[in-house]
C-alpha cells in the first residue's frame, strides 16, 4: 500500500507583502518569523499536512518540515503545557486551538502555568496561542465564543485581537517575538473578507502590541471596539455621519494590556463614548473600559458611557437567533443616535 | 533479541491481558471469563490484526482493512464476498429492523447532504457513511431504559433510540420546531424519555456526564446501562479519561463505544495514540477491552449484547472497539487530501450496508423485494419528515433571550434599552 497522499501540489511560498486578504496576511506572518528564526514552529490539531482547519498554516509543512509542523493528538491541555515547555528551552510555539471555544481545556494550563512562570520564577514565556473566535456565521454555541474576557482577568496574559489584514500580519509578528504568552484571537468572519483585502507593504514590519489605533477620526462621539465589530462600527459611523453625527471609532487591537491613554484621549476629543464588543455584555471587556472611563476621565464625559454588546446567552444557531444574540449596525446607529442626542 | 514469533506470541498475551481487563490481578476474572472464552469473530479479528501490524511500527486503515477481511473470509457467500457473522441471536423480524434502521441512517444523511446544497440546512453535514452499522448494531443492544452519548457520526444510534428523522431534520434546519428550538444543532438535544443525551462539540466531555448518569441511576437503585461514544481522536482528551477512570474505579456500568475510523478530521490514528488498539487503553483502566468489526452490523449487536450483560450484572466499565471508517471528509467541506491512495476504494468495497443486504439474502432472512419494501417505507417517511420540518417557521428573534435560566425566577435576556429608553 503507498503512503503517498491525494495531496499532489506543494503549497507555494506566499508573496512578502501585496494585496492580501486577512488569512494570507498572518500566513505571510507566520511563514517569515519562521524562515527568519528557527526556533519558532507550529503546533496543533490537523495544522500540518491539512493545514489547519481555516487554513491558516496552510503550506508551512512542505516549507518547514514535520519536524516544525506539529500535529497533535486532540488535547487542548497537552498543546498548551507542551509549548510552554518547549519555551522554556528556547522555543518560540506557535500554537493553535482549532476553534477558539476548544481553548478551554487548555484554560488550566494557560492561567495557572502559563500566565504565571514569570512572576513566579521569572521565567518568561515566549508563547502564541492562537485560533478562530466569534460569532456570526451560524456555528452555534460551541464554535462560536468570543473568549477574551475569560481571561483578562487573569494577570499575566496578552490578548491581542486584529481586525485588518495589515494588523493581522503586524501582530502576529509582534505576539512571536514577544517574550511573554501572547492570545491571538482572529474573528473567522474576517479570514476571507474581500473587504479587507488590502496592500501591505514588503519590508518585515511589526504592529506593537498595546497600542491601539483611530479606525475613523471624529468628533461628536467615539466607539471603542476591536476585531470584527470594528467594521459594524465603521459602517455605523458612515450612516451617523449622514445625520450629522462625526463618529470616532478606536479600534483597540491589544485587549490586554489595554491603551488606555488612546481611550483617554479619545474620550476628552468627543466627550461621549459607546463600547462595542461581540461577546456578552455582562461581565465584557466592556465593563473595564467604562470603569477604566469613569475613574480616569470622568470630568470629560458629556453623557453615560454606554456599552453595545451581545445579549447574556449563549451563542444560539438559528438565523434569527443569532441576530438577536449579537449587536448589530442597527443597534450600534440606534445607540449613537440617542447618545449625541444625550 | 526476541525472534518475530516470540514478539508476536508476546504481543498475544498483552493483547488477551488487555481485553481481560487483567492489568491488575484478577477481580474480575469470574465475571470476564465467559466473554473471552468464546471463540468469537472479535478475538479472531484482534489476533489477525496484530499479525497484519506486527511488521509496521504502527497499524494503518488498509492493513486494517484487510485483516478484517482476512477474518471475515469465515463468513462468505456463494460468491466468496463478505457478509456478516453467522452466529446470532437475532431474529429474523430483528434482523429487517436492523436493516431498516441502517437504511434510514444513510437516507437521513444523504437528505441532509442534499438539504445543505439547497441551502437549507444551515450548518454543517456530518456524515458516517460506512460507520453506520456500528452505531445501529451496538444502540440495538440496549433496552429502553439505558442511556446513550452519541457522537456526531452515530446519527444510526440516536434513531434506534427512539428519536424521531423529523427532528432531526428540523434541528439541522435550524427550525423553530426543532427539540431546540434553533437554539443548538444537528443532534445537539436530549430526550431524558428516550435515554438520549446529546453531545456538545467538546470531544470528550460527554464521558464524565455519562458516568453520572451511572452513578445516580444506582443511587436510584436503577439497573442501567451508560454508552458513550467517542472517536479515536476523542479519546486523546483529559475529560476522557478523567470519566472513564472515575467509572472504572466506581465499577459504574459505562460502556464505551470507541469508534476507531482512522481519521481524526485529518489527523492519523497513528497521531493519536501510541496503541495499536484503542481496545488495549482499557488495560490501563483496569476494564476489558473489546474489538469488534464495526463494519458487521451482527456482530457489534452480538459483541454490544455481551457487554451490556456484563456491565448490567455488575461488572462495571467497559469499552468496545470498532474498527471501521469514516468513507467522507470531516465535513462536507474537507477535501481528504491527507488520504493515502487507494484506502477509500478498499473501504467501499466493505461497506456496511452492501454487506448486510448480502448476508439477509444469503441467510434467508429476507428478500430483494422485503428489503425494497423497506427502503420504500423509509423514503416516504423521509419525505414525510423532511416536507414536517420544511413546514415549521424559524424562530421569533427576542426566542433567543429565554432559557438561560428558569425564568420564572431570573427574567430572561432581552436587549437593554439604550440610555434608559426603549
Ligand atoms: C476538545 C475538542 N478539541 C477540538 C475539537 C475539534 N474537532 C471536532 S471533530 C474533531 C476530530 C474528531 O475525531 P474523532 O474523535 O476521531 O471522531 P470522528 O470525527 O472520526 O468521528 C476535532 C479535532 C473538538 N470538537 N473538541
Ligand atoms: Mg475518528
């Protein structure tokens, strides 16, 4: 019986930079930060030969070899524990959760050893934990969750979040070079975009991690948000600008450390802030930016900050359903309207 | 260094230590005895596999393949091709409702298949095309009472439970009829009336919730059986074996269907495991291990019988094997490139279906006319089903506000108003 595989073709080196969607752009990242260092490698379910599930490392193993092209066995607990170890002698893992809802059985040995091996002992991590987050696409509640807030309250973890191609490669390349574990959430609606395929340039840039950027200036209000929400926002913003609403949109692509004087600073330009995040609201990220809101810049507000964010529920598969559950344009529109009314 | 023989004679002994659940003494001995005494295809089956591994690190599907054909070869028609075990307790009506709940699985699925072309269904399809008669035979063994675990690909063992295609089909539409009202999918639901819990996408996390379902069926002085299914990747999970070993160490009657189908979305079994067989991880627990050819709907009834006897008499945890193969992709999605040429094509020539139609025609137990008579039912029942659940609406948006919590005493999650206006 030949071992040989249906698969013929060697997947292609892709092009340093050009016009790229948002999956090309952070495969674009991955590939250099492996051509470049030799410690960095992939690990995780099905990554190798099929090139993981969205296809993101699609092509590494005919380039890098098995030996840095790791498939597991499906244990969330193990990838994780395995990259930290292997950091720990001078590695650089790259690893993935197929979705990112299968991060939870690795969630002991990301908040207990991984979050905490520096401030114990001092011993950084250099780890990316990486995969498709959010909601939107009829996944149900299982492959559909929006995980940051599940830990950004555990001290010891970046959590970064792009919502552009150019940022997609940018923050991949930062989070890889980063000396502590970085969580890299890419919303799957994004992958594939035609909308956000745009030119990036050729030359090895990075996108700093905890910093965020104005996706829209404006001046009668601002909405913070990150990944896919930033296009709800910016499409938002387009339809308040026909009623005479100038909408600032933050997009702050670091959930974790938060930059918090782009928020700041942001507030005191427009005085009246809406918070939009896809996952639920109670207890969202949200919350800890109106805290963040009312304790450093409460003299500027001009109105209540006000949160748009997914009803408290699981992530429900119907059509309907699922419209109902996540925040919309409308909502976001409704909300700025009532809010530059104030 | 031992000669071939001797590591094969040795390999033997694990193997039979394994599925004696003999690891750590003999506690188990009296009631274990009777299972492995038999002469049974399964015990055949194990040995010829071990042979067609011995000279390959690891075991692949197409040797796999031809060891079950190898063993298979006791159990021929006139032609020469397989069909299935002989030695049965079936009856023979038993034997047409087999066939009849076989057929609706596969019918079911290709509907589906054909749902989601037309958009209509709105996830995605999940086939076990080729895996049926593993999920149909062993969920035949069970009585009303006993619960079942299903993975995505045991759609055959949920009908046999007792669910009902036009829920299905309403599910995977994601209709406000359906058992969850478009909140979850495919068979994400349960049916406690039914013994029918569903899965969650989690892989493994169904084996803990079953063993409590053991455990408080005996501390209700119910004599029920717990079966949960799982993949050959699924076993690779920490909820996996943290559950079975609960059950094992409580002896709770928990029986493990391991569904050994090569793949792993594209991951090999050789990725997954280090065992040759995932019937040799109960060793490890202490329980016997059972390897079956999942391929012959009779023998995992026969095999699944025996089981369901010896954990209902107390004998506490177990897991069966079947070896079989996931023929599509993942999803409809995958295109299977990680395949090695050939196996596909070696598989369809050992479907389940073909090869019991050929042992009912065989055996006498039925005619070509009796078996299309049944076909003829389920498709109109089909339709009948599919026209059911096409009819229901979708469900009212602010539906996905409620249910969270009992709302009698926590009000359900509608959207806040903005700024304290509507
Ligand atoms: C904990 C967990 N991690 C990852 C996944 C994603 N996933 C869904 S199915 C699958 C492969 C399952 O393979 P196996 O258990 O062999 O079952 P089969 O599909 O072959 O029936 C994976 C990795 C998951 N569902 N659960
Ligand atoms: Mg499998």
């Amino acid at each position: 019986m030949s071992t040989e595989t249906k698969k013929e073709k060697m997947a292609e080196r892709p092009a340093r930079g050009g016009r790229a969607t948002f999956v090309e752009a952070l495969r674009q990242g991955i590939w250099e930060e492996m051509e470049r260092d030799p410690s960095v490698f992939i690990i995780g379910e099905d990554v190798g030969l099929y090139g993981g599930a969205f296809k993101v490392t699609d092509g590494l193993i005919d380039e890098f070899g098995e030996g840095r092209c790791v498939d597991t066995p499906i244990s969330e607990a193990a990838i994780v524990g395995a990259a930290c170890g292997a950091a720990l002698m001078g590695m650089r893992p790259v690893a993935e959760f197929q979705f990112i809802d299968f991060i939870s059985p690795g969630f002991d040995m990301l908040v207990n050893y991984a979050a905490k091996c520096r401030y114990r002992w001092g011993a950084g991590l250099p780890t990316v934990f990486r995969g498709p987050c959010g909601a939107g696409v009829h996944a149900g509640p299982f492959h559909s969750v929006n995980a940051e807030s599940f830990f950004a309250n555990t001290a010891g973890l970046k959590i970064v979040e792009p919502s552009t191609a150019y940022d997609a490669k940018g923050l991949i390349k930062a989070a890889i070079r980063d000396p502590d574990p970085v969580l890299y959430f890419e919303h799957k609606k994004l992958y594939r975009l035609p909308r956000l395929r745009e030119e990036i340039p050729e030359d090895d840039y990075v996108v700093e991690i905890g910093k965020a950027r104005v996706a829209r200036e404006g001046r009668d209000l601002s909405i913070i948000t990150f990944g896919a929400q930033v296009l709800n926002a910016l499409d938002a913003a387009e339809e308040l600008d026909r009623e005479g609403v100038s909408v600032e949109v933050i997009d702050l692509r670091t959930i974790a450390p938060m930059d918090k004087s782009a928020i700041i600073s942001s507030v005191k330009k427009t005085s009246k802030v809406l918070i939009l995040h896809e996952a639920s609201r109670t207890g969202g990220i949200g919350g800890e930016i109106a805290a963040t809101i009312a304790e450093e810049a409460f003299e500027w507000l001009d109105a209540p900050v006000v949160r748009v964010a997914a009803i408290d529920t699981p992530v429900p598969y119907s059509p309907p359903l699922e419209e109902y559950h996540l925040p919309q344009i409308k909502d976001v529109v409704n909300a700025g309207r009532k809010l530059a009314a104030y | 260094m031992a000669t071939k023989t001797e590591t094969k004679r040795k390999n033997a002994g694990k193997n039979k230590a394994a599925r004696d659940g003999d690891g750590n003494g003999n506690r188990r001995g009296a009631n274990n005895g009777n299972l492995i005494a038999e002469k049974s295809v399964e015990a055949a089956i194990t040995t010829s596999i071990d042979d067609a591994v011995d000279e390959k690190p690891q075991a692949t599907a197409a040797a796999a393949a031809q060891a079950i054909e190898e063993v298979a070869t006791a159990s021929v028609n006139a032609d020469g091709e397989m069909i299935c075990q002989l030695e049965t307790s079936l009856t023979r009506d038993q034997m047409l409702e087999l066939y009849r709940y076989l057929k609706l699985t596969r019918l079911v699925e290709e509907r589906l298949v054909n749902l989601y072309r037309q958009t209509k269904v709105v996830g995605g399809v999940f086939r076990s095309l080729g895996q049926e008669a593993t999920a149909v035979g062993t969920a035949y063994a069970l009585q009303q009472g006993d619960f079942i675990a299903p993975l995505i690909r045991d759609l055959g063992a949920v009908l046999v439970k007792g669910i009902r295609a036009r829920d299905i089909f309403a599910q995977y539409m994601a209709k406000a009829w359906g058992p969850s009202g478009g909140r979850d999918l495919n068979i994400h639901f349960g049916d406690m009336t039914k013994g029918f819990i569903g899965p969650i996408s989690h892989l493994g996390d169904m084996i803990p919730v079953m063993t409590g379902i053991a455990l408080g069926a005996r501390m209700q002085g119910k004599n029920l059986v717990a079966v949960a299914y799982i993949g050959d990747g699924g076993m690779s999970t920490g909820a996996f074996h943290e559950g079975l070993n609960f059950a094992a160490v409580q002896r709770l009657p928990l029986i493990i269907i391991a569904e050994h189908n090569w793949y792993a979305y594209s991951t090999p079994t050789s990725k997954q495991t280090a065992v040759k067989n995932l019937a040799d991880k109960a060793a490890g627990y202490g329980i016997p291990g059972h390897i079956v050819d999942g391929n012959d709907v009779v023998a995992c009834y026969e095999t699944m019988k025996r089981v369901v006897e010896f954990a209902r008499g107390g004998g506490g945890a177990a897991i069966i094997e079947a070896k079989t193969y996931r023929r599509k992709g993942h999803a409809e999605h995958d295109d299977q490139r990680y395949l090695p040429a050939g196996e596909l094509e070696e598989w369809e020539r050992k479907d389940p279906l073909d090869r019991f139609e050929r042992h009912l025609i065989s055996q006498k137990a039925a005619t070509r006319e009796e078996m299309d008579k049944i076909v003829a039912d389920v498709e109109r029942e089909i339709d009948e089903d599919v026209a059911w659940a096409e009819s229901s609406p979708m469900p009212e948006p602010k539906q996905a506000a409620y249910n969270v919590f009992d709302n009698t005493i926590v009000p359900p999650a509608l959207r806040p108003p903005v700024l304290g206006g509507e």
